[in-house]
C-alpha cells in the first residue's frame, strides 16, 4: 500500500493570500489529516491583531500606566490582560 504524496504548501504574503489559496484549493491534496493521532504543532503561527482606538479618562490611563509600570510590563499589555481576564471569567459563569 503506497503513501500518498502530498504537494507543498506555498509560502503566503498575508492571509489574504492564503486565504484566497484555500478557497480555491483542497486541503487533502497538501494536509495528511490521518495523522495517525500525533499532535501537530505550527510554530509560525501568529495571532491576527487589530488596532483599535479607546477613548477613557486621563486619570484611569494613569491608574493603567501606574499599575504596568509596577509590574515592569507595556500599558497596553496590561490592559489586553485585563480584558481577557474579565472575557474568560464572563464565559465560565455561561
């Protein structure tokens, strides 16, 4: 019994890249999904980011960057942190 020999991924400029690739492409001629239980790791892989704008009050973002700064970490993580604190104990109470 022969193994299937599975095409090359392409390398991709962006996701809309790679996005238009799959909508035109199957996955089973570049993808073994019969990975025979093992776990597949993509080390490349990077969260997709947007930046947002936030309008708040002077002394909160002062409060923020008080807080960051004891914590020896960027304002900006700590506020994401913040956020995905309070997201993940909203979805545990559901």
């Amino acid at each position: 019994m022969s193994k299937k020999k599975f095409k090359q991924i392409p390398k991709f400029k962006n996701e809309d890249e790679e996005r238009e690739f799959w909508a035109t492409h199957d996955t089973t001629d570049y993808v073994d999904w019969k990975n025979d239980g093992k776990i597949v790791e993509f080390p490349n892989l990077k969260m997709s980011t947007e930046t947002i704008s936030l309008r708040m009050t002077k002394s909160l973002l002062d409060r923020i960057k008080a807080e960051a700064n004891k914590r020896d970490m960027p304002y900006q993580s700590l506020i994401k942190y913040y956020l995905q604190e309070r997201i993940d104990k909203e979805l545990r109470k559901n």
